[in-house]
C-alpha cells in the first residue's frame, strides 16, 4: 500500500507520470494501473482455480448422478469423497487422484446444500439432562474389558456424570439414572435420548418405551424426548460429553476390583470437574450446577428398584432362555413357569409362587455354556450318582474332591454329593467344597456332621489348621497304672 500511496500522492500534486515513474523506480505501467484506478474498496478474495482439475472430466455426469441419488437416502448412507473415489476406479477406470474427486464432491455438496440444513444453537433450560452411551476400556479384576459408558450431562451447567455398564438395556439406563439422582438428590424434569439407549424409540412421531423406563418416569415424575433420528445435534452436549469423558477419565484405562468400584472412580472424578469454570459462562461448573440441582425435581421417599419380570417356561432340563443365553434353574423346575426378574446386573429366577429360587450374575451377549449355580446340580446327582463323570460340576471342584467322586462307589458317592448339598444350603457351595477338600487331604471320612461343621466355620471366617491333632497325651487316662489324681498337689497317689 505504501508504493500506491505514494504513486497516488505525488499524482495529487499534479506531477507527470514519467516524473512519478523516474522517483519511485517503478514502471509507467505500473502509475498508470494506480493513477487510473477509481475505486479502492476491499474486496472479497476470489478462488484461484487449482490445476489438474480436468482430471474428473468425463466424469462429472456419473459423480453427479450418484450424488443426486443420495438425496433419498440416510445421511449416514450417503456418498462420501473417499467412496465416490473408489467407486471411480473399480467401477469406471478411473486413473487421477483423489484430490480432484475431493474438490469435485465439495463443491458439489456447497452448490447444493438446502437452505435449512446445518444446525442451530439450542439453549437449554436448567432442570434438563441429556442421556446417551459410549464404549471405553477398562481392567476390572485384572482383565481389560470393553464397557459401555453411560453419561449423563446438564447442558445448562455443563455439569457432566458417567457410569460404566457392561450392555446398553434399559435396566442399565434405570440404574444409571437413579443412581445420578441418588448422588445429586434431585431429578431432572427432563430427560432428552436418542433412538439407542434401550429404553425407548422413536418412529416418525410415534414413541414406544420400555415398561420398565415408563415405571421409573411415574416414579420421578421426569418427562421424556426422544431426539429425531439421525439427529445427534439435538443432544449435543452429551454427545461432546462421551469423547471428552472417555479422554479424560478413562485415559489410561482405570483399573479396579470389581466394576461397582469403578463406578464410584468414577462418580468421584466427575465431581472434581464441577471446579471448572464454564467455557462460555465464566462461572464455576458447580454454581451452575446449584441452579440445575434447585430447578429440578425433589425426589420420592423410596429408590426405584430397576428391574423387569417376564415368564419363562423352563425345559426338560430345569433350563430357561434370557436373551439368548441359558440358565439352569435346576432339574426339578422342569417343564414349569417360572418369572426372571432382570436387573442390570443379575438374573434372578422365581418360582410359581414368587419365591427367589435361583441368582446369577447377568450374562451380556451370547454365552455359548449354560449358565448355572453349582449347588444347583447337587440334587440331580445325589439321585444319579452315575452321572458325575460327564457332570458341569466336575470340573469345578479341586482335584482331591474329584479324584476321591471319581473312584468312590456309587454308594460313598451319593454320602459325599449329599454331605456337600446340606452343607451348601447353610454355608454356601465353596465352603462346602472346600471343607470336603480338607477333610479328604486329611484322610478323615467326609460325613455329613464333620463336613457341616467345618463348612460353617470356614463361611464365617475360621480356618482350622490343616494338620491333624496328637492326642497321644491322653492316652494316660487309659492306662492301668493310673489310680487317682490329687487336685490340690497335682501328684499321683
């Protein structure tokens, strides 16, 4: 600008062109160009036309087609740059670059963007959370696993919680959300999902909800939304919240017991953020938050059991089928109707009655083994000792306790299995094992009276020692020598 400056300058004060030209060092063209220009107002920067862009010519008529057809389809189903790239060269012999194909389909999509398309900011009222789920990994007991994380967040406060899980069932998002509730002491008055976090889903204008989520809206009194399919916009602020908490709570992957243990890892690292202040507010996250917390709910006297009864018909093995995966009720239970009630982490079978029979630990994805309760087999084999050999409970036992079931009559057999059986129902199945384990390294007879008693013992905590007792010292008493005890001198008379 200075060199225009100047040229325009000296032009004002009415020197020759040649004159200007001479002074400056610059060409007559040049004063020329900038004495005669007008109008030096900015303009916008014009795209400067990239090279090799004739490398897709021949083919704008079938990129163009391919994307036009896209206009009926999924947004998530659509042509990207990359796919029509591919398509070029394994369908029409495409041999340029990606690059032109790149531009292409950019300026394509520019040129024909609708004007209602993008997104809009959404201001969220306090009292109002938005739910979703992610997938992380974490080492629970020592082995890595992948959860699914379920995260709840505040929009308002930015305020933001996480729970691991291992599925995505809506007993999962009952438990998650109450225990949120439980830990903040209010709930939202409203909950905003999309169509995948197993509690409900949304068609058109159409909602279908799971029972158990409807039960556990009447419980809190909070009200629904499901977001428009293929709409994450709408729920931006989780959907940000479940990369930001995977990066910065679960990198590196946590490391706990068991998987309740986690989760209180977890809930405690989330507080520590409320000490953040807002990106856009100024304000820490925990003032906010006091705001969220007051315009929500107060919640009942009572927590809401999250679970969800069914009936099931057990088949001629006592074995019923949850989610594709088979649990063993036991042998006497066959052919009758019996209610699971499933919870997000437990399976739990009743009987006709409503009595608690059987409890397993809630398998997620296809178990291709019965999943069954040890104690639960005793029976059957207490009556069909021959059975043992090919029983699921064989391999469970430690090996002294297999190896003597192994060559035991049937007779000794039946004793032991029964010895075990009554011994479980007091003391749990490992105590029992294990007390007939330690009996049998002893040599002593496992009989129902010793391997009760020792059950109990090691159920509440006692261990007794391994080794046997000498009661050689005794053997006075017995002995035709002794005659009589002196108490007060502790001599023999």
């Amino acid at each position: 600008m200075s060199v225009q400056e100047n040229i325009r300058t000296l032009d004002s004060h009415g020197i020759a062109g040649r004159e200007i030209a001479r002074r400056l060092g610059v060409s007559r063209d040049a004063v020329a160009k900038y004495t005669g220009q007008q109008n030096f107002s900015p303009k916008p920067p014009t795209p400067v036309p990239r090279p090799a862009g004739s490398a897709v010519a021949g083919f704008e008529d079938t990129i163009e087609t391919w994307l036009t057809e896209d206009q009926r389809r999924p947004r998530k189903q659509r042509h990207t740059a990359k796919r029509v790239f591919d398509r070029l060269m394994n369908e029409e012999n495409y041999t340029g670059s990606y690059s032109p194909v790149q531009r292409f389909v950019r300026k394509w999509n520019d040129q024909h963007r609708q004007a209602g398309e993008g997104f809009t900011e959404l201001v969220w009222p306090a009292g109002t959370a938005q739910v979703d789920f992610g997938q992380a990994e974490a080492i629970i007991a020592g082995i890595r696993q992948i959860l699914h994380i379920f995260v709840v967040t505040f929009p308002f406060s930015n305020m933001r919680f996480v729970q691991a899980y291992r599925g995505e069932t809506a007993e999962c998002v009952c438990h998650g959300l109450r225990t949120v509730f439980d830990h903040i002491g209010a709930a939202p008055r409203h909950l905003v999902f999309d169509n995948a976090t197993g509690i409900g889903r949304r068609v058109g204008t159409k909602v279908v909800e799971a029972k158990v989520f409807g039960a556990f809206k009447l419980h809190y009194r909070s009200e629904s939304r499901f977001c428009n399919p293929y709409s994450g916009n709408e729920k931006g602020n989780v959907e940000n919240a479940v990369g930001f908490l995977r990066r910065n709570l679960m990198v590196p992957e946590p490391e706990a017991a068991t998987l309740q243990g986690l989760n209180d890892i977890l809930l405690t690292r989330c507080m520590a953020l409320a000490e953040t202040v807002h990106y856009r507010k100024g304000l820490p996250v925990s003032e906010l938050f006091a705001q969220d917390v007051a315009a929500s709910l107060a919640l009942p006297g009572v927590g809401f059991d999250p679970v969800r009864y069914e009936s099931r018909t057990a088949d001629k093995k006592g074995n019923i089928l949850i989610d594709g995966n088979t649990y063993a009720a036991g042998s006497s239970f066959h052919s009758r109707t019996l209610t699971v009630g499933l919870r997000h982490d437990v399976v739990e079978i009743l009987d006709e009655h409503s009595a608690p029979v059987r409890s397993f630990p809630r398998a997620f994805g296809v178990q291709a083994e019965t999943i069954f309760e040890p104690a639960a087999l005793l029976p059957l084999l207490v009556t069909k000792p021959g059975a043992w050999s090919h029983s699921q409970l064989r391999p469970l036992v430690p090996e002294p306790v297999r190896d003597w079931l192994d060559n035991a009559t049937a007779t000794n057999r039946r004793r032991l299995l029964s010895a075990v059986e009554a011994a479980s129902g007091s003391a749990g199945f490992d105590a029992a094992i294990t007390a007939a384990d330690l009996l049998i390294q002893r040599g002593d007879t496992p009989e129902i009276a010793a391997l009760g008693m020792l059950a109990r013992r090691l159920a509440g905590g006692t261990s007794p020692a391994v080794e046997n007792v000498d009661l050689s010292v005794y053997d006075v008493f017995t002995t035709g020598s002794f005659t009589s005890l002196n108490t007060l001198t502790g001599e023999i008379a």
